[in-house]
C-alpha cells in the first residue's frame, strides 16, 4: 500500500513564514490573478504579496 501524499508541513510562525515566502511567492501572484476571485479578493492578495516583499531580516529581529 503506498503511503499518503501529505501536503506541505504547517507554517508555524512568522520568521517560517518569512523563510518560506520566495517558495510561496510564485503561486500567490498566481493566485492573485485566478478569476474564480472577486475583483476585491485580488486586489488585497496583490496588495499582501507587496506587503510581504517588503519584509526583511531587521523586521523580524527582537
């Protein structure tokens, strides 16, 4: 019996997050542009993609 296909693991928190963007990045642009949103629900992933890029090492520091 082959195992189950297990999806990616849970992002656990921010700094995960942070390092896991450039992999995510691809398909919420993607996303962003998939008509089967509404007009508001891409404008906002839009705007959360240039939000999230503009994150950096010195925003995540204690």
């Amino acid at each position: 019996m082959m195992p189950l296909k297990k999806g990616p693991e849970p992002i656990t928190d921010l700094l995960d997050f942070y390092d896991r963007w450039p992999s995510l990045r691809g398909s919420m642009h993607a996303l962003s542009e998939d008509s089967a949103l509404s007009e508001d629900a891409r404008e906002t992933l839009s705007w959360l993609i240039l939000l999230a890029d503009r994150v950096g090492p010195a925003d995540l520091s204690d």
